[in-house]
C-alpha cells in the first residue's frame, strides 16, 4: 500500500504538469477527476508552497514549480517526497 504522502505527491505533480499545460481549472478537474473539494485542497496547498499562481482564477506555474517538475523527471521516485517535505518546511 502506497503511503499518503506519497499519493499526495504525485497528485501534486500531475496537477503541475496540467498547469503547466496551459489548462484552464475545469479541464484539470476533469483530466484528474477531481471533486471541487479536492481541486481547491490541491490548488490551496501549491499556492502556499508557491509552485503556482493565480492569473485571474487561472493558475499558473512559478518558477519554483517548473523546478518541481523538471526535478520529478530528472531523479527517482525515491526522492520524491523529500523534496515535497522540503519544500513545505521553507513556508
């Protein structure tokens, strides 16, 4: 069984990608099949470790999260949640 952390990581990443995609929110809901609940839980928790920001109601990322997502293709699954872990302890 998959860690919490560990799933929270990964539908972090995956909502990344989609911003980074240049998709507007109903299209990530609908991509990732979240509930209005978990979309904003999600996009709450990047806007406080600063991966995305809002244009309007339009998220986009920042710099720090193309670093993620470059970082998530780059190194192993291993690492994956340290770095998310380091990253909420700089906020």
């Amino acid at each position: 069984m998959m860690s919490s952390s560990r799933i929270n990581y990964r539908i972090c990443v995956r909502f990344l990608a989609c911003v980074g995609d240049g998709l507007d929110p109903n299209s990530i809901k609908q991509i990732m099949g979240l509930s209005r609940y978990s979309f904003d839980y999600t996009l709450n928790r990047l806007l406080k470790l600063g991966l995305v920001a809002l244009e309007g109601e339009v998220p986009r990322l920042t710099e720090r999260g193309a670093n993620v997502l470059r970082y998530r293709v780059n190194e192993s699954a291993r690492h994956d949640v340290a770095e998310l872990k380091v990253a909420q302890q700089r906020l």
